[in-house]
C-alpha cells in the first residue's frame, strides 16, 4: 500500500484527526489535510503522487533553437569541418541567436549528437575509491623522519578510510610488531573496531611474503596477524610488486 493511500485512509476509514495522522506517521499536517481532501474531489486517483515537475520550463530552449543547432551540427559534419559547440555557437551569432557553448553540448547530448569520450572526462570527475562506512576500513603505514637533533624516528598511522580522518599518529625509535598492536588496540578501544585493514606487506604487518608464513592466526603469523584473526577483522594487504611492496596512502 502506497504512503499516500495509508495516510488517507488513516483519515477516512480508521477515522483518525488530521493531527493524529500527522503524529502517528511522521509528516506534516498540512499534508494529511491536503490529501484527503484531494481525495474528496479525485477518489482513489489521489493514493498515486504528484509528478514535481513544473508544468513549464521558462529557461528551455525553444524547439526552434534546438532544431537550429542540430541542423547546424548535421551541416558542419557533411562538410567536413568543425562541428564542435564553439563552431556552432559562431554560426547561430552570425543568426543573431546567442547561446552558450554548455547549452549547445547539453542539447547535441540530448539528441545523441556526440560520442562519449571517456578520455576527455575532466580529473575532477575521477573519484577515489572509499569505503561506504566509518569504521568499514582502516589504512595504515609508517615512515622515516630525521628530526633536527639528527635524531632517526619512525612514525605510524592508522586512518578511517571513509572519513579520511586521523585515528593515531606517534613517533617511535622504531616500529616493531608490538607497536603495530599497540597503536591499533589503543586506536580501537577509543573509536571502536574496524571490519577491516589495509596495509602494505611490511613484515610488522605480515608474513604472507615470508618463507613459511601464512598468518592464519594459528601461531603462523604475526602478532598483528594473529590478533586480527582472533577478533574476526579482515586483513587486506597491497599487491606484491616484484620491485617494491606499494604503501597506502594516508
């Protein structure tokens, strides 16, 4: 039963106010009102939504300018020539019609004018695969800092990969299997545990590269290994590369 056909007879055959309706289901009581008497006037034609488009488009195109560009595009084409929004958009000024070269793609596209080109999409139209949920994945890595002492450091991270957000950040003398831990379980007790990770084939990580490791969490693997399969989290790692193991991004 369509919302629509619910809320009205929530009215007309339970007999309910326009205000209890509104409150039992969560919407406007102007709506409730506006429906049945829609309904006094139209039946059961009233359970069906209305269309929100407007019933006019002031800014459309006016067909005759459409047809003009098409012709203008058919045109172009059997000569030979250039037959691109700008060219278009020179010849309908020459007509004394002016157009904009968006709007002149815009209706080319609409009437299957133009030939996708995937090579030409704009960078920004390219997006990054992230994880749908807060918590869904964690990225981490470590890298080398020399400190201004002269002093050589190592410093870890763990991010949300939806958010992108900064779980931990520390420094260490050097990061070993129990700093991976650490730094994890710390990071989880705080936020909450992940469904999964992705890290890179270090071995503090994992032993899945190494001789004889399988990191199955039965006394094969690393610390870090073990501890994900004991909590169930899903261990996802880069691709081996033949020249080097590939970092997430953090």
């Amino acid at each position: 039963m369509a919302k629509y056909e619910i809320l009205i007879k929530a009215v007309t055959i339970q007999k309910l106010s326009y205000g209890e309706v509104a409150a039992r289901y969560g919407v406007s009581k102007t709506l409730v009102h506006k429906l049945h008497h829609r309904w006094l006037v139209e039946g059961d034609a009233a359970y069906e939504p209305r269309s929100r488009r407007p019933r006019s488009s002031p800014t459309r195109t006016p067909d005759r300018i459409r047809e003009r560009v098409l012709a203008l595009r058919d045109e172009l084409i059997a000569l030979g020539v250039d037959a691109g929004a700008d060219t278009i958009s020179e010849h309908l000024a020459r007509e004394r019609i002016s157009l904009s070269r968006v709007t002149i793609w815009r209706i080319l596209t609409a009437a299957g004018k133009v030939s996708p080109q995937p090579q030409k999409r704009p960078r920004s139209s390219w997006r990054r695969f992230t994880a749908d949920r807060p918590n869904e994945l964690w990225q981490s890595d470590f890298t080398h800092v020399s400190l201004s002492t002269g002093a050589d450091v190592e410093v870890i991270g763990w991010i949300d990969d939806h958010s992108r957000y900064l779980l931990h950040l520390s420094a260490h003398p050097r990061i070993t299997g129990h700093t991976v831990t650490d730094t994890f379980t710390a990071s989880a007790h705080e936020h909450g545990y992940p469904a999964a990770t992705l890290t890179d084939n270090g071995m503090v990580y994992t032993t899945r590269l190494a001789r004889g490791g399988r990191g199955r969490g039965d006394g094969a693997g690393n610390a870090f290994e073990t501890l994900l399969a004991t909590l169930g989290i899903i261990q996802k790692n880069a691709e081996a590369s033949p020249r080097a193991s590939p970092r997430p991004q953090l």
